[in-house]
C-alpha cells in the first residue's frame, strides 16, 4: 500500500509539473504578437537608421556612400545641433513642470464636490482630443502677424503690431503654452485618481492633530502622489521633447533654426535639405537623449515612492 501511494503522488507530481510548463510555454507564447510589434516598428528602424547615419545618403539616390562615424563628428561641432538640444528641453522640461503644476492645481480644485466639475473636467480635457497639428494652427491664426486675431486686437486699440511667431524667445514660449494649453487636461485627470486613491483616513487623523490643509497637502497628498507624478513625468517629458506638428503649424521651426526641435529639425534635414545620412544621426541622437532623461526621471521618483 505505501509503495501504490508514493508512485501515485509521484506521478500526480509529474503531472503538475508537465502542466505548469506547457502553462508556462503558453504564456510565452502570447508575447511572440508584442516582440514581433516592438522588433518591426522599433528595433528594426533603430538599426537601420544607424546605418544610415554611417553614410552620406541624401535620401533619394540609390546608392550609399559609407562615411563612418564622419555624420557624428559633424553633430558635435555643428552649432545648430546646440540649438536644437536647447530648444527641445525647453520644450520637454518646460511643458512638464507647467503641466505638472496646472495639472495638480486643477485636480486639487475639481476631486471636491464643487458645482459643475464634470463639466469643468469635460472642458479642460476636451483639446486633448483634438490633433496637435489642428491646435497649433488654431492658435497661428490668434498670434499670426498678418490678420491675426492678437494683432488687430491691437490695432483696434490704436497699438502697433507685433511678430509675435517671429521673435527668436517669445515663439519658445508660445510653442511651450499652446502644448501645456492641449495636454494639461491630462495630467489633471492622472492626478486625480490618484488623489482619490489616497485613504481618507490619513486625512482625518491629520485633522485631529490639527494639521492646516496646507501641512495635510505636504506631508500627505503630495508624498503618495508620487507613483501619480512618474506616470506625468513620463507622458509628458517624451511628449514634450518629441515635439513636432505643435511647431511645424506655428512657426514651421522659424525663423531660420530658431524655434527648431529635434524632431523638426531632422524632418528639415531630410525633406528639405536632402541630407538623410545627417538626418539619422540626428535621429540617433534624439533617442538616446530622450531615453536618458526619461529613465533618469523615472528612476529618480521611483526612489521617491520607496521613501514616500
């Protein structure tokens, strides 16, 4: 009998252990549809725009000239590659912290029991859905310097016009708002779920201790919106350094170079200048920063949440 009971459990042993790996081979299964997206749209124009960025191509022709590692060279010495890099943190770094504060100031206002904040919310979403491409051009003809709804706001009072999409640091600073103006609804919808996600107990106890709103906002709401703020962080800072229909439709990355990103800059140099080889490089270039600020950031308020 105890020889009939131990082969029974150590073949209902097999068994399980059989199907815990064909559970497992299953699983992996599932994840051939997602390797086989990031390998076709992902991994597969990373390397061949890394080749190309090791030749001179211009885009068109059929053939390649291999010139090494002469297309990074010139990126390090060309100054405009400066001033793009410039220009596209100002618009990553600016357009984050703006839509982080607005965000969290909004979600602050509109979690209580306020009249009308579903449609205060629904408002304050609403250009979100609407097309980058479509909202900088809205907002080109309120700044336009010919027939633009600001200008001859001006005129009716008598003041002269101004180029306000043609000044080297006030179209900056247009490009940052019109896409903290788009995406600021976003934000505020993040912070809110994570507002309400937050026990209300921590709140209730704070009071007791006599804790002001303000103490209760910075020693409780903001430390356990922490997780609330990398998912922010995240959305926003690639969005914001990968700019590109926002500053095509305002100011097409005028005048000259000035208001140029990364993102238009290499569009400029591959449609326009015929110097795809120089284009990738650029390419190259914006993926590594960009992925290097992002997991930097992400890495940083992770620790944040493990101390929070």
């Amino acid at each position: 009998m105890q020889k009939a009971y131990e082969f029974s459990r150590k073949l209902k042993s097999k068994k399980s252990e059989k199907m815990r790996s064909n559970s497992e081979n299953s699983l992996w299964v599932m994840f051939i549809p997602a390797l086989l997206f990031i390998s076709v749209f992902i991994i597969f124009p990373f390397i061949y725009g890394f080749r190309i960025s090791l030749t001179n191509w211009d885009g068109f022709s059929q053939t390649m000239n291999f010139t090494g590692i002469s297309q990074y060279i010139r990126l390090f010495s060309d100054p405009t590659t400066w001033l793009v890099t410039r220009n596209t943190l100002l618009y990553g770094v600016g357009s984050t912290v703006l839509q982080m504060a607005l965000g969290l100031a909004y979600a602050l206002l509109l979690v209580n029991s306020i009249k009308m904040r579903v449609i205060t919310r629904t408002i304050i979403y609403l250009p979100v859905i609407i097309s980058p491409l479509i909202m900088g051009y809205i907002w080109y003809f309120i700044f336009a310097y010919d027939n633009g709804a600001l200008n001859d706001i001006l005129l009716a009072f008598g003041l002269e016009k101004s180029n306000f999409l043609g000044h080297p640091y006030v179209n900056i600073f247009i490009i940052v708002m019109v896409n903290v103006y788009q995406f600021v609804g976003l934000s505020m919808i993040v912070f809110i779920a994570g507002i309400q996600s937050i026990s209300r107990d921590f709140f209730e106890a704070a009071k007791i201790d006599g804790a002001s709103r303000f103490q209760q906002l910075k020693n409780i709401t903001i430390p356990l919106l922490v997780p609330a703020m990398t998912i922010n962080v995240i959305i926003n800072l690639i969005g914001g350094l990968k700019l590109f229909d926002v500053i095509i439709s305002l100011t097409g990355g005028g005048p000259g170079d000035v208001s140029q990103s990364l993102s238009t800059f290499m569009y400029s140099l591959y449609f326009e200048r015929q110097d795809a080889g120089y284009a990738a490089t650029q390419g190259i270039f914006m993926v590594i920063l960009i992925f290097t600020i992002t997991v930097c950031s992400v890495l940083y308020l992770r620790r944040k949440e493990i101390e929070a």
